[in-house]
C-alpha cells in the first residue's frame, strides 16, 4: 500500500516541505533508507544520515532546519518520534485489517461471531464458541469448544485457544501460543506410579493483554488461572495452573510460575525468574533477571539471586563473592602470621 507525503502529513498534522506527491511504501531506519521508504529522525545523534538516506520522506522535528542541500521529502512535526509511532499503529491497523473467513477452515454450526471476523486458512473454530467485534484468528489456529473470545482481538498463526477458555477484549495473542493445556497434576501411589488429576477448571484472560510467541498458560485444576487486565507477557513464559497474575504487571521471556502461586499488581519480572508454587508475590514487586524466588513478597520489594535477596544486599554480595579468592589469601597469610608470631611466643 502506497502513501503520499500529503497523505501523511494530514494523518500527522504535520507541513510537508518538498515534494508532496513523494509516495512511500514501506518503512526504514534512516541510514537504511531507500527510494520509496519513509523514515524519521529524532535522534540528534543520526543527524548526519539525513544528508545521505535514500529513504523518499522523512518525518522531523519542526525546530530541524537543514544545513546544507537534502533530497529526500520532509514532514516536520512537534514531536518525530511520537509521530512516527502513531504512524507505525496506523500502519499495523492497516496490515491487520483482514475480513471474510478464507477457505478450508472450519467454523462450527453453533459458533457466533460479530462483525469483520477474519479466520484464516486450516483454522478451527469449535462448538458453541462466541467471537466479539474485529476479531482475527490467522491460519492454522484452533479454537476449541465453548470459548469466548470479546472484540478486536488477534491470534496470530499456530495457536491453540483450549476448551472453555475466556478472552477479554483488546488482546494480542501470538503464534505458538498455547491456552487451557492442562495444569501439571499427579498423585503417586504406593507403588511410585503417578496418576493424572483431571484439570477441569479454565483460563480467564481479561481486557488488553498481550501474550508472545510461545508462551503456555494451563487451565486450573478447579476455579481459573487468571491473566488480570493490562498484563504484558514475552515469549516463551510457563503460566502453571491456578496461577493469578495482577494488572499491569509484565513478565520477561523464559520465565516460569508454578501452580497456585499469586502475582500482585504492576510487578516487573526479567527473564528466566523461576517462581514456585503456593506463594504471594505483592504489588510494585521487582525481580531481576534469573531470580529464583521460594518465599511470598511484600509490596515493592526488589530482589536478585538465587535463592533472591534484596537487590541491594545481593549487590553487596556479590562484591564480596568477586572478591573472594583474593580475600582467602590474605586469610590464609593472616593464620601463618598468628601462627608465627605464636610459635615466636613459645620458644
């Protein structure tokens, strides 16, 4: 799809100097800028480039006045960079703007469904589902039985929504992910072998949350694991049954949480934090990267290590723990020292 200057200058409320009917088609950095590309400067760190891309049009400060000859079309506004990123929304609603229900799906008799659904090629939309407004479920995806899903929601290709699981509005699901796979449930006899306890609860996503590539999140044993509204997950995260996870709180990729184990509100937690099951985590809680945490959180602690200490602690720590064979050695020269002076003392 092709835009003009003109056409982007009046979605940016921005004043065009240059050529207005300079048309672009695709997105770039400046220094990768080619003809029929649009791109933006903000930095004053890449000033130089602008003297140099290639790009067609480039979106600019209203202060930038340029120093010598330019050749590629301006749009000067109060603010590039915000301009630029409504730009790049406008543009993702426009490349996600799919409709109509493609062929070799299957949608089921008993499903419901509201306007501009999109359902892609070899998708499965099972019985009894109810899809809002705008929803777009792309190839290869499974919908499973009794599901509800609310308005503008995308699920990407290759996910897999299980039976009874509920989807708020405004949610972002992307490939590979998987919903309502059953909880990790065994009981061992006498004997050692394990039995498997039957994961009849669901998953309850709430509105504007957004869940990356590869991410499994299991149905509940009894009751729901729940994904409060607002929550940002990465890709490759393990959400265990009856887990629950606060509003606004974002969790890095590789990261896990056992079973039972409840999330408070706007936590932050990096990549590759192990959680363990049956625990309170608070509110404002931060847990740096490969945290392991085996203990319930207060409100607004910020931990490390593992097993985690506070943040600060574990800092001072690890000075010591760096340190740690120099410090030995002047142990070990401070016990010949005493042991000198005390065989000095007995003769």
């Amino acid at each position: 799809m092709k835009f003009t200057a003109e056409q982007i200058a009046e979605i940016l409320g921005g004043e065009v100097v240059g050529n207005p009917n300079a048309e672009v088609s695709r997105l770039s950095k400046i220094e990768e800028g080619t003809e029929g590309s649009l791109t933006f400067l903000a930095n004053p760190k890449y000033i130089n480039h602008i003297y140099s891309t290639k790009a067609s049009v480039t979106i600019v400060n209203d202060t930038f006045v340029p120093e010598t000859e330019i050749s590629t079309t301006l749009i000067k506004v109060d603010d590039a960079y915000a301009s630029f990123s409504k730009l790049l929304e406008f543009y993702n609603q426009v490349k996600l703007n799919k409709n109509g229900i493609e062929p070799q799906s299957f949608l089921s008799e008993s499903a419901k469904y509201g306007e501009n659904l999109y359902l892609g090629s070899f998708s499965y939309v099972g019985q009894n589902v109810v899809l809002g407004n705008d929803v777009k479920i792309y190839p290869n995806s499974f919908i499973g039985d009794n599901v509800v899903i609310g308005n503008n929601v995308h699920i990407f290709a290759g996910a897999k929504i299980y039976s009874e699981t509920i989807i708020g509005n405004n949610c972002t699901i992307h490939s590979g992910t998987i919903i309502g796979a059953d909880g990790f449930g065994f009981v061992p006899n006498e004997e050692g072998i394990y039995s498997k306890v039957p994961q009849i609860g669901n998953v309850i996503i709430e509105d504007n949350v957004d869940i990356g590539a590869n991410t499994t999140i299991d149905r509940a044993t009894l009751g729901s694991t729940i994904i409060r509204k607002g929550v940002k997950l990465d890709n490759q995260i393990q959400i265990a049954h009856n887990v629950e996870i606060g509003e606004n709180t974002v969790i890095a990729a590789q990261s896990g949480v056992a079973g039972s184990t409840k999330i408070g509100k706007n936590a932050m937690i990096g990549g590759q934090v192990g959680i363990a099951g049956h625990l309170t985590i608070g509110n404002n809680v931060r847990l740096q990267a490969q945290s392991g945490v085996a203990r319930n959180i207060k409100d607004d602690e910020i931990l490390q290590g593992t097993p985690s200490l506070g943040y600060t602690d574990f800092n001072k720590s690890y000075v010591h723990f760096k340190n740690l064979p120099k410090i030995v050695a002047e142990l070990e020269e401070l016990k010949k020292q005493i042991l000198n002076q005390k065989n000095g003392n007995n003769g």
